[in-house]
C-alpha cells in the first residue's frame, strides 16, 4: 500500500481537520486560544531515497507531477511545505506537508479538482455567532462556539438577550427560574438551555434565583381516615405549616389525576399526582414522602413513563438536602408481564393524532422486567403499539398490585 497522499485524499483530511477544529480556528482569530493550523503530511515514512525506491519511482513521479500541478493553483491561506530528499545520489525538495489555515481550507474544500465533501460547517455562520457572543460580552470558548452554532435562530436571540440581561443584573434573587423577566425567554427554555446560558455568561442563573417551592396534591386512601369524614383530597406545600393528615407507610405516586382522584380505599397509604420529568427531583425532597416504608411509581407504559421512573429512582438514591437518607421505589403495573395483559388498550398516537416516536435513551435503573417492556415500547423497529396510558387500566387492579407491594409480595 502506498504511503503517497494524493491531493484528493489531503483535502479530505484537511476537511475532517475543519470538523474537528473549526471552533478553536474562529475563537483564535477573535483572540481566544492559540491560532489553529491545518496540516497533512503527504509522505509519512517517505523521507529517503530507500524509501522512494520501495515504492517505485514510477509512483513517486507521478506523485510528484500531480502535487506539481495541484500547489500551482493553491488558495491564499495554503501552502505546501516541501523537503529534502536525496533519490540516487540527487537531492531535490518534494512536497512533504500541507499547511493550511482556515480560509484556505475552506476554498481548497471547494477546489473542484478536489472533488470533497463539504465541511459540516458554514465558517461565515460561526464567525458571525461567535462576533455577536463576543459583543454581547459573553464567554467565548469553542465549546460554546459549537452549541450556539447547533441553535436554532431563535434561541440564539434568547441566549445573547440572556447574557445581556443578566449583565445588566446582578442579583436574580427575586425571581423564580420561570419568572425570570429576559425579553424573548418562554418559561421553558432554561430546562433545555440552562447549561449553555451558565457557560456563555459565566455565571449559572438556575443557582441564582428564588426556589420554586413544592406543591403537592394527594389523596388520603386510607380506610379508617375515610371512614372519619374528613377531607380526603389535600394538597401541601414546601415550608408551610399545614401538616398532611397522617404519615403513610405507602406512597404512590401517579401521573394521571382521575387515578389520584379516584383510587380505592388503601390502609395507611397517600396517592400523590406527578408531575412528569420535572417533579420527580421536586418529590424526592419531600420529607414525609421520603419517610414512608414504601415509596412506589405508577405511570403510563410509554417512553416518557419510564423516563420518569427512572427519574424519579435517581432523585430518591441520593441523600436529601435535610440529610434524609436514599430510598428504593418500587413500581407497579409497568413490568413485560403488564404490557401484555393490557395490550388490548395499546395506541401509537398522541391526543393530537400524530405517531408517538420510539426512544433510544438508555434507563439505566429500569428493573430487567420494567426494561424488557420498555425496549418493546420504544424499539426503533416495528412494535405492536407504544403506549398503553394509565386511565385505561382498571383502579382494582392497581389497588390489588399495590397491596402486593405492601405485603411484600411483589
């Protein structure tokens, strides 16, 4: 096999270079790090006259005539470095290294006779980005270079606007995170862009502002509580001084609130309603939640179900910020064997008629029976359906399940 790199092949790997450092090139040249080259070697292991007549002077010729004719025609930017080698006693200078810096990789790119694929950027997009970071007097960094550049047009706005506001103010400590007054900010969009705001304005908001307290709304299941006469539906809030009405030994919590509203009569058991992704750190900080015997998870056979379970499992296996310590959760009616039972209430559409896509996500803390269901469910492939939604399956047969759970039967 030659060791002979072609010009074709040297400006393929100039273009791989590009994807590779693109974002360290444009933060150098607005005096962020050290300027980037771009380089190729073009006869690695060739550098002597043995060398050459390994490979055949045939194939060094014509090497040689195509990187002759290809260095004529360089873009400004490029060069081809050219060293000595010694071929039967002549020495001569032979192309060894191709050098570019990142205009000129982006025109011998575009070079027809290079016939490349083009670079997975638009450089004058990443110039203009990291410009309009550096004036809004954000971090410029190439790590933020990168996920500003995969933003949408629109989040770009909200970022730079975010960096401009919290300049402007110093102290975020009257507001909540969804409060948060920056022109052009959905309540939302700290949840998917929180990381990337901390990093491009050098300081993390989300740590910054008021807490969003915790409000709870459950449901007193417990006979004896019931048969007392007294409210049977409560809700309970993070530092007030409303106490729930007993402290369970089971907590279930549900996602759906007809099955928090309507669950059957359980000794010694509050039904709490979820509150999807988000709640499930929110939840694990409740302090008599934590301290019940049983903490169980009920919500839809679906991707987002056992996201939030796995969730909801994280949350509760670290320590709570009163020192509680961690705790297991047991769920019910989410295992293969469920899947199957309910099958018949299986959909593959969303309330708005639109295909429930599959997930790739990998939930580490699933049971190998919670897993088994999930993988059916969110298979890339074809699956018979991909949800089975929590209304659908009967009160009793959750109620009985969850029994199981407190008779250690489960």
């Amino acid at each position: 096999m030659s060791a002979l790199v072609t010009p074709k092949d040297a400006v393929a790997a100039v273009r791989r270079k590009v994807d590779q450092k693109w974002a360290e090139a444009v933060c150098a040249e607005l005096g962020v790090g050290e300027q980037i080259v771009f380089s190729v070697p073009l006869r690695p292991g060739v550098s002597t006259g043995k060398a050459v007549e390994r490979l055949g002077h045939a194939v060094w010729h014509e090497w040689h005539m195509q990187w002759r004719e290809f260095a004529s025609q360089l873009p400004t930017g490029a060069e081809v470095v050219r060293k000595a080698v010694t071929i039967r006693r002549v020495a001569g200078d032979f192309p060894a290294t191709l050098v570019t810096d990142l205009d000129g990789a982006v025109a011998l790119i575009a070079d027809t006779r290079a016939d490349a694929e083009p670079p997975n950027v638009a450089v004058d997009r990443a110039r203009a980005l990291a410009l309009m970071l550096q004036s809004a007097n954000a971090v410029l960094s190439p790590t933020t270079l990168r996920a500003v550049y995969r933003l949408q047009a629109v989040d770009v706005e909200v970022l730079l606007s975010a960096v401009t506001w919290l300049r402007q103010h110093p102290d975020a400590g009257t507001w909540t995170l969804r409060q948060l007054p920056v022109p052009g900010m959905h309540t939302k969009w700290l949840d998917t862009h929180g990381a990337l705001l901390r990093d491009a304005a050098g300081r993390d908001v989300r740590e910054e502002v008021r807490p969003r307290l915790t409000v709870v709304h459950l449901t007193y299941v417990d006979p004896e509580h019931i048969a007392s006469g007294r409210r049977r539906h409560d809700a309970w809030t993070t530092g007030d001084v409303h106490d729930i009405a007993y402290q369970p030994r089971v907590v279930l919590v549900v996602e759906n609130r007809d099955s928090r509203l309507w669950f059957p009569p359980v000794r010694n058991t509050i039904v709490v309603e979820g509150g999807g992704k988000a709640a499930a750190a929110l939840l694990a900080n409740v302090p008599w939640i934590r301290a019940a015997d049983h903490i169980v998870y009920w919500g839809d056979i679906d991707a987002d179900g056992y996201t939030i379970l796995d969730q909801f499992r994280a949350a509760l296996a670290e320590p709570a910020p009163d020192g509680a310590p961690a705790r297991p959760v047991a769920s019910i009616l989410m295992n293969a064997t469920d899947l199957h039972q309910y099958a018949q209430h299986g959909v593959n559409h969303d309330k708005a008629g639109r295909p429930i896509k599959p997930s790739a996500t990998t939930l580490p803390r699933l049971t190998e029976a919670e897993t088994t269901a999930y993988n059916i469910i969110a298979t890339a492939g074809p699956t018979p359906f991909r949800r089975i939604e929590q209304e659908a399956i009967p009160l009793s047969h959750a109620a009985t399940r969850l029994q199981q759970v407190f008779q250690g039967q489960d």
